[in-house]
C-alpha cells in the first residue's frame, strides 16, 4: 500500500502513551498534554481525525498494551493510514521493537508515522532516509528506560532492607497503619480467626476439616472480608463467601503473621520483561519484628513441621496422633498405617517393605506404639519440670544464652591470639630494621606469621558466623518447658502433644520404640555446662 501524500486523504490516529514512571516527571507528558499537541497538529496540516487511542500506565519497554493492540487493529482495517505520537518515546522505549516498527511494520502496512517532537515524518523520503538521529533517539529512550527501571529497583531494595510493607492492600489479618502508609498493624476482626486456624492444625485437623469449621461458625471468608474493607470485584468462579482448604493453606504458610516481613518472592529479570516469576527463597528478603505478630514464631514452627509431614487423616477429618512421625530406623522411610482404622488390629510397617524396595518388616500393632510414646512423653515431660527448676535456680533461661556466653569466651581467646600474631609481625620488622635479623629470616618468619594469622582470621570468622546462626535460629528453652506443662498428666495421647513434643518416633525390629524429643540434645548440653559452672564456682 502506497503512502498518501494529500493531506486530504490522511486518515489519522492519535496514540497516546503514559507509565507511572514517567508521571511523576511533570505535565509536559501528561495524556491531556500529548492530546492538545497531537489534535492541534491534525487540524493544522488538513488531516481526517479517525480516533484516538490511549495507554495510560503502560510501560513502553514492550508493545503489549490494549490501545496500540487496538490501533494496530484498526490499521489492519485500513481504518487508519497515519499514527501520530508526541515523541519516539510514546511509541515505545525498545530501541529494536521503535525501529522494527518504523523501518519495517508501518512501512509494509502502508502507514504514515509522524512524531511531533522529534520532527520526524516517515512520508518525508529524504529525512526519513538521511536522519541518523531517530536510531539514536530510540537508543537513547531505551537506555532512560533501562536507568530508570534500575533506579526504581534500588529505591525498592532500599525499601525491602527496611522491611517497608510495598504491596497494595494488606493481606488477611492487617491493616495499613494510618500514620505510615508502608507500615502494617492488626486487624482485630480477623486476628482471632487466624490464631483459630493455627490451634486446629496443629490440634490435629487437616485443611479441609479447618475450612468446614469455619464455614459452619459462618466466620467471613478472606475474600469477602476484603470485599467488604475495600470493595475490590471478583471476577473468578471461587465464592467469595466460603473458607477453601487454599485459604488455609496461604494462612498456615504465610511468615507474616509472626512479625516477619518477607518480600521479593517474586520478580522480574530484566526491565523488558513484564511478567513476574518466583524467586527462590534464598532469595527473599526477610525483616524481623516489623510489626506487630499475630502468632508466635514456635507456633509458626509447628504448623509449618506438621504441613510438611504425611497428612493421612480419618473420616472425621482428624489426623492420628502419631502420622507422619514414625519412621523406620533402616531405612528412614516413613512407616504407613494398615489395618482397620482406630482399632485393635491397626498395625504399622515401613513403606519401604510394604513396596517391596528392599527393607524389612517393622509390623506392630499402632495401639502399642502410642501407649509407648505416651509413657516417654510423660517421662520427658518430669525430666523437663527438675531441667527447668534447676536451670532458673542458676539463672539460666535459654540455650541460646549460655551458648553465645561460652561462645564469646572462645572468640575472645582466638582475638588474642589474632592480636599477638600482628605484635609479631610488627617487632620482627622493628628487627629487621634493627639488624637483629637476617633479610633471609625475615622473609621466612614473616610467612610463617602471616600463615598463621590467616588460619586465626578464618576461625574468627567462622565462629562469628556461627553466633549469628545460632542467636537467629535457637529459641529460649524455659518459654518452651512452660508451654508443654500444659501435657503434664496426660492420660490419651494427643496430636497437639506430638507435635509440639516430638521430631520423630523410631519403630525398631525387635519391637522396641525409640523417641526423639525436640530439643532433648539442647537440654542436656545446657543441664551439663550449667552444673559444670556451679562446679567450678563453688
């Protein structure tokens, strides 16, 4: 199709294009400002007004936008034969997409391109031919672009190290804090409910059993409560009036609720590209004690432990006690229930066996296996009650404590060594200097010391690593003795018990059962330094 070049027979269109980004950079770019420019232009060169078409907040890095698509729709239907923009920039900021499209796309659909600004007409042979500056141009707004989007990256990073809440409404169970828009406070409707989720499952119901109850207790659904609090519309078939095991499911698994604020799950690689994909977890950005939490960090804990175990639940929707803990000690395969639910004649056997992958049988009888573990809990739970007597007698409150104590002493003692290594390498020059001793001394002396404090430095390092590791993930062990008194004198065991009590329950051949308590190795490291040091007081 060949280019008009009688106004009269110009069939124009107006495209108009404004991101977020550019904004915030004054009115010169505003649509209003770019619809004067461009109708002014059309009117004064005798050219046919056809429509106008308009992307506000759209970036221009891609051409996926609903008013080009539209625009190009109507070029396809000779509707139109002349687009005209403000500048490059409003088409597009893509230096390779600008020119496909000038030099190929629009040329082959018989279209006329006119950017106001820049002068360029594309129906002006010899400019569009000779003009070097139009390739530069799209360079140039492509690498605004790409600074830009850099710039916006570091002022997000910037915000993310600081824990600052970045997304649009507050997800279930917070609110915006009025007086910071970036921080989160607590929902008072929804933060009971979501403390009620916690205790079901950790008492021994699965999701959907949790979801059915709070449909029954006709508790408002999160979607209905955002409904409500913000009016959003919901287009998707879910109803918005009900729990669904995914809502407990994005309860149960989102860390905000203990205080932390987890952002970059997702993101996107490069500036060109708009959608979004999941990062790995080592690469959230995680800030802790942001706000205020809704459940502890041990409750989170346990619900993620049981989310993680086998889920094998009975027909009233409760998970037995002991499912996803037992394991065989040969193998390490998880042992599987067989047999008649909740009867006598229930039995457990490695799923190793039972597959025929090897192994061997560990048959025995599930009733048994809970009377055992019931009798070693309630063992535990009196060596717990004389642990933490004793411990607070000496004022001892938490491993973590009097492990970082003992810690720090040792990296005191590699700090002197670190501190005397350097003293001898000063006075080993002042010797040198001196003519105490030899060029050929010196030089051997010198790297043995400096050997030596390299060696000194890495051990420095590692233990320092290792204190962080350990004041961020070892929690107080008082706290947690207190919280399982609440087992003290149990009589049937129970899900809540389990979880909160044990790791793992080992079933061996010859019919005996081994127990392993959470933090039981913690305990007696901390009950042996604690009488070490009265010993060594007294």
């Amino acid at each position: 199709m060949p280019y008009f070049t009688q106004e009269e027979n110009i069939l124009a269109a107006a495209y108009m294009r404004l991101s977020r980004e550019d904004s915030k950079l004054g009115e010169s770019n505003s649509i209003t400002n770019q619809r004067m420019m461009l109708t002014d232009y059309i009117s004064s060169h005798g050219m046919t007004f056809i429509d106008e078409f308009v992307d506000d907040g759209y970036t221009g890095t891609n051409f996926n936008r609903p008013g080009f698509k539209a625009l190009m729709e109507a070029c396809e239907q000779q509707k139109v034969n002349c687009i005209l923009v403000k500048d490059l920039s409003r088409l597009g900021r893509n230096a390779t997409e600008v020119g496909r499209y000038i030099t190929e796309i629009f040329p082959r659909m018989g279209i006329r391109f006119i950017a106001v600004n820049d002068n360029y007409d594309s129906n002006d042979t010899e400019f569009a031919i000779l003009d070097m500056t139009t390739p530069f141009k799209n360079l140039m707004n492509e690498l605004y672009s790409k600074d830009l989007s850099r710039k916006i990256r570091a002022s997000f990073e910037i915000a993310r190290q600081n824990g600052d809440f970045m997304g649009g409404h507050p997800p279930y169970g917070y609110l915006r804090d009025p007086e910071d828009k970036h921080h989160l406070i607590v929902d008072p409707e929804c933060a009971p409910v979501i403390q009620l989720i916690f205790d079901m499952k950790i008492s021994g119901l699965n999701n959907t059993s949790i979801a059915d109850n709070l449909n029954m207790m006709e508790v408002e659904s999160p979607k209905q409560h955002m409904i409500r609090l913000y009016g959003l519309n919901y287009t998707d078939e879910d109803d918005s009036n009900v729990w669904l095991p995914s809502s407990i499911t994005r309860v149960l698994s989102n860390e905000l609720y203990t205080g932390t604020m987890v952002s970059a799950k997702r993101g996107r690689p490069n500036y060109k590209i708009r959608k979004l994909k999941e990062n790995d977890k080592e690469m959230w950005c995680r800030v802790e004690n942001r706000h205020e939490p809704i459940i502890s960090r041990e409750i989170f804990s346990y619900a993620q432990d049981v989310c993680s175990r086998s889920q094998a639940s009975t027909i009233t929707g409760e998970v037995r006690p002991l499912t996803g803990f037992l394991r065989c000690p040969d193998c390490g395969m998880l042992m599987i229930h067989h047999g008649s639910p909740n009867s006598a004649n229930e039995y457990c056997n490695c799923s190793s066996y039972l597959r025929k992958e090897g192994c061997c049988s560990h048959n025995m009888n599930l009733k048994r296996i809970e009377s055992a573990v019931l009798g070693a809990i309630r063992v535990e739970i009196e060596y717990l009650v004389r642990a933490r007597d004793r411990l607070n007698a000496e004022g001892v409150t938490s491993y973590r404590g009097e492990t970082l104590r003992k810690l720090d002493e040792e990296i005191e003692e590699v700090l002197k060594e670190e501190r005397r290594f350097m003293n001898l390498k000063t006075h080993l020059y002042e010797d040198k200097v001196n003519g105490i001793v030899s060029a050929d001394e010196y030089k051997e002396l010198d790297r043995h010391f400096t050997e030596s404090l390299t060696a000194v430095e890495a051990r420095i390092a590692e233990m320092q690593e290792k204190r962080v590791k350990i004041s961020t993930e070892q929690m107080n062990i008082i706290p947690w003795i207190d919280s399982i008194m609440q087992f003290r004198g149990l009589e049937k065991i129970s899900r809540r018990a389990v979880i909160m009590m044990i790791n793992y329950v080992y079933i061996h051949k010859n019919k005996t059962v081994e127990v392993h308590f959470r933090y039981q190795d913690e305990i007696k490291d901390l009950m042996t330094a604690t009488l070490k040091r009265v010993e060594e007081s007294a």
